[in-house]
C-alpha cells in the first residue's frame, strides 16, 4: 500500500517538476527568440506535458506486454 502512494507522489512531483521547468523556458524563451506571449506559452507546456504523460503512462507499457 505505501509502495504504491509513494510510486504516485513520485509521478505527480516529476510531472510537476516538468510543468514548472518547461514553463519557465518557455516564458523566457518565448518573449525573447519566438515572440510567443505567456498565455500561448502556457498552452504550449499544457500540450507538451499530456503528450509526455500520455508517452510515459500509455503508449511506452503497451508497447512493453
């Protein structure tokens, strides 16, 4: 039982690691080099993380059975 709420507040701080890192790249990068404003920045890290989660959690253990 505590092996498997350790395994998802594992997952939930890397997602959220992931979130917040690429959020801050994103926010810096997109005012200065691709003239992208914060909320489309925002957008583009909510799409990069579902895909990333949908990657890890999905697609990688089907293709392992």
């Amino acid at each position: 039982m505590n092996d498997v709420i350790i395994k998802i507040l594992k997952k939930i701080f890397y997602y959220f690691l992931l979130f917040a890192g690429i959020i801050l790249s994103t926010s810096h990068l997109g005012d200065n080099y691709m003239g992208i404003s914060d909320e489309e920045g925002y957008l583009l890290t909510i799409g990069i993380c579902c895909f990333v989660a949908f990657i890890l959690e999905y697609l990688i253990p089907k293709f392992k059975c």
